[in-house]
C-alpha cells in the first residue's frame, strides 16, 4: 500500500479563529477530510491579533522561538504557537506563525476602521511565506505537498523553485497552488521585490511581475506544481475570459494541463439544521414543519413582523462587487413591490451598508441589516429564511447556496462559476433553486419573481425543498480528488 503524506496546508484564514469568508471554512473542513483518509495533515496560518489566545487554546512551541527569517532590508523573527481543529473525532495541528510587529493587530488584510488594506501587507506575507519555510526546517517534518491557497502565500512556490531549490529537506516537495479568488492578487509596486529576496531574474515577466507591478497570486501561479481552483465552471471561466482572469488569463491559460477544478464541499457537522446547536430549533428533511419555528425567531430577532405567507430572503455576504449587490440597488423598488421579506447579514464597502441602511430605512417592513460579521447569526439566517439570494457577477465556488440546499432555503443565483455547478433550475427535472444567465437586475427581478410565485405553491415548493435537501456535497468526494492530485505529483 502507498504509504501516508505529509502535507502542510498553508492558509491565511482558517475557521475557527479567523475568517472573512468562504476560505476559512475551506481551510478548516477540507484538512479534516484529508486526516480522515489517514494522511499527516497540518495547517499553518498567521497568528493574528484578533485570535484569542486562551480561548483558542494556543500554547507556546519552546522548540520554535526567535527563528530568523530572512527578509530585505532586514530579517525579522518568528515564534510560533499551536493549536487544533476538531469538529468530531478527527484532530488536526495548527501552527501559528507569529510576529507582533507584523501581525499583532486585529484585522486581516485591512483596518477594521477605516477598512483600508494595511500599507505593510507585502512585508506581513513575504514574511508568512518565508516564515512557513524556515518554521518547518526547524521543526523538522519535511512535507511531501504544500498545499498554498490564494495570494497571501503565493510567493512559497517561487521560493521553493529558487531559494530554496537546493535545500535537501525540501528535495522532495511539491506545492500545489488553490485559488480561491482570482479577483484578489496581492498587487504591489516594484519596491515590494528586493523585501522578498528573490533572485533578481524573477522581477520579469517570467517571473514575478505582472503590468509592472509584484504580483503574489502570480508567483503561485507560475511556480505551482499544480494548480486547482473551486469549480470546474471557474476553472475554466479564468482561463478563457478576462474579466474572469483579472489580467492573468494567459499566464492560467499557459498552465492549464496542470489546472484542475475541485468542489468545494460542505461540513455537514457544521452546517446541518439537524444538528446545528446554534439555531433554535433543528430540523431535517422529515421534520421540515418545524423551518417555521426558525422563520419566527430569525423575523422576531431582526425586528420583523412575520406572516406565514411571505416568503423571507436571505443574503449572508461581504460586501463587495462581487457579490452583484448593485443589482438590488437598481431595482430595490421593483423588489419591494413584491410579497417579501429581505434579511441581509454582511460587512464590507460603504456603499452596500448605505444601500441596506436606506432600504431598511425605506421599508421597514419588509427589510432588515445586520452590517456586521456573525457566525451565529449566519446560522440562523440559513434556518430561518425561505430563499437565499446570491446575484454575483463572478463566483469561485460559494459556499452560502450549498449551506442553504441542507436548510431547505431556496438559493437564487446568477448562472456562473461554482453556482452555475452546484444548482438546478426548478424549470428542470429534480431542480434545487432559480437562475439566471445575464448580469442584469431585469433577469434577477425575473428570477425573484419566479421564486416567490413557485412558493405559492406550497406542494410544489416542498419538492424542490426536498430535491435540495437531499444533495450531497459533502467533503470527501472533492479530498479524494485533491489525494490523487497530490499523489501524482510525488508519486507515491
Ligand atoms: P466568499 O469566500 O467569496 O466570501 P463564500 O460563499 O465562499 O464567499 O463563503 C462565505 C463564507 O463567509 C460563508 O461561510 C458565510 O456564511 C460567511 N460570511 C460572509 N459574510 C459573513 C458575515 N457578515 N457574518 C458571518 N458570516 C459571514
């Protein structure tokens, strides 16, 4: 028999103890799933200001104090703390990779006030990157993959295939590069480069550089082993269009023998109203009169009178462009004029808070925000709405529409990326939710409308509830396919 791997999975944001979206759930579910197929997994990730220690149950690793890490001008040092995830019986070891000076404030990758990126977010990644590589030598557990996810830890291919491309304990490893978000790339200027230590061959454009600028995602890009992102439809989306590939379709087009689509999945353990301990009320398939129960509490907690006969729309988003939220400040009236209740849980730019403010402000009624970041809160929107809206521009995977198939909550999304894959339109055989093709807030009133007139239908209704409820997109058909992508690399 093969024998198990060693695979570190290299992340900036893993649930529980720092997330701002679908990524920490990844990074927290996926690990689990691959440990349970009895490989050696660990996960390493920033020890950010906002993860609290004791809470967490981080403790000190004596072993790795004051490691040097090489950076221009000036090396600076890590430690590093431990930690687990273990959402059942399956444990697995976090390392936190610490610097107070770089990552001891509580934001990620922006300001919390002024929700502006740090102006330091080269050096706090070129340090992570190199920091993971210089932990793991003291440490000394060889990996057989690095699995590096999106741009904060791009830059790890390009120092194995350089730096580090003569090091004996890094003489079997490869890397494999998931993007999670080809919109976001850790852009910087040209000044960014001699902090990283690179050989200077790699500002090129064969190299680092992108339009003149270091580009993060497009190191892992290029010096990946492999490449995976979280849909087929997405797979094939960034490398054949531009607005899908953001300025770097031809370097993902240069690489697709090597690019491969893997679903995300869901952890049911999780995100499952049968046993979700953070929803009133839980409920399955053959207890789906108990939904109501949900419904009430979430109308009754958001300020919300309830009628049975509306149906309540739920949106769980940062609040960015991507999300398509612009396609509802364009119809808001349109919308309004319609039988439905809209909840809406999401943080991010100031022109959607402003948007949800006014609407609520509008339609007191019939609308209510919560523009703020709620783990719990985000359960009991899934319980407790009817339908899920999700009109993104583009969408890697998400993660909310196959939440809101187990809770019987029927999504509404724009046909593209990992939505387009993961929901049948109710027109068909065994259809789970509504679609629809073009961006354009016509079509996504069309789709509502769809939506709220099939709810009145209650039978009907009940069997596309079923038809979603019964899915499974649970994670171990999509780790299977990541062990055989790692497998062919080492060939073990
Ligand atoms: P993305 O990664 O692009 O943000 P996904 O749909 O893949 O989108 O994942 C979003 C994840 O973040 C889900 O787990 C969702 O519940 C969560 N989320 C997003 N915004 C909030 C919020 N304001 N409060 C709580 N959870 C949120």
């Amino acid at each position: 028999m093969a024998r198990p791997l060693n695979i570190l999975f290299v992340s900036s944001e893993v649930e529980p103890f720092a997330k701002t979206g679908g990524l920490a759930d990844v990074s927290n579910a996926l690990p689990q799933s691959i440990k349970g197929s009895e490989h050696e997994i660990r996960v390493i990730m920033p020890k950010y200001g906002c993860i609290n220690e004791r809470k967490s149950k981080l403790h000190d690793m004596i072993r790795l104090k004051e490691i040097e890490v090489p950076m221009g001008p000036r090396p600076r040092t890590a430690s590093v703390k431990s930690s687990f995830i273990a959402n059942n019986s399956i444990k697995v070891q976090v390392y936190f990779i610490d610097n107070p000076h770089l990552f001891g404030r509580s934001g990620l990758y922006v300001h919390p006030d002024t929700k502006k990126d740090y102006p330091d977010n080269d050096e706090r990644f070129i340090f992570f990157c190199r920091g993971v590589l210089e932990v793991l030598k003291k440490l000394g557990w060889q990996p057989d993959i690095i699995h590096c996810n999106d741009w904060p830890t791009g830059l790890i291919p390009a120092y194995l295939k350089t730096v580090y491309k003569g090091d004996p304990f890094y003489k079997d490893t490869r890397s494999v590069f998931t993007i999670h978000n080809m919109a976001y790339q850790g852009v910087f200027p040209k000044s960014t480069f001699p902090k990283t230590q690179l050989p200077p061959e790699l500002m090129g454009i064969e190299g680092v550089e992108a339009y003149g600028h270091v580009n993060f995602l497009k190191a892992g890009l290029v010096f990946s082993d492999a490449i995976t992102t979280v849909s087929e439809r997405y797979a094939q989306e960034i490398r054949t269009s531009e607005e899908f590939g953001a300025g770097l379709q031809g370097i993902v087009n240069t690489r697709k023998s090597d690019l491969t689509g893997i679903l995300n999945g869901v952890d049911y353990s999780v995100w499952d109203p049968s046993v979700d301990s953070l929803i009133p009320l839980k409920y399955d398939a053959k207890s789906i009169d108990l939904k109501v129960e949900d419904k009430k509490a979430l109308l009754s907690k958001m300020g919300l009178p309830f009628h049975e006969r509306i149906p309540v729309i739920g949106i769980i988003s940062r609040l960015a462009d991507q999300k398509g939220f612009d396609l509802i400040g364009e119809e808001l009236d349109a919308l309004m004029k319609m039988d439905l209740q809209l909840v809406v849980l999401g943080t991010g730019e100031k022109k959607y808070h402003d948007l949800f403010e006014k609407a609520q402000r509008k339609f007191p009624e019939k609308v209510a925000a919560a523009l703020t970041f709620s783990e719990e809160l985000a359960h009991l929107i899934e319980a407790g709405s009817d339908m899920f809206l999700m009109p993104s521009r583009y969408e890697p995977c998400g993660l909310n529409q196959i939440y809101s198939l187990r809770y019987g909550t029927i999504p509404i999304v724009r046909a593209t990326g990992g939505l387009d894959d993961t929901i049948d339109d109710a027109g068909s055989p065994g259809g789970t939710g509504f679609k629809f093709k073009n961006y354009s807030s016509a079509d996504m009133v069309k789709a509502i409308q769809r939506a709220v007139s099939a709810y009145g239908d209650q039978p009907g209704w009940r069997k596309l509830v079923k038809n979603g409820m019964a899915k499974d997109f649970s994670w171990e058909a999509s780790a299977k396919k990541y062990i055989q992508l790692y497998r062919t690399l080492t060939r073990k």
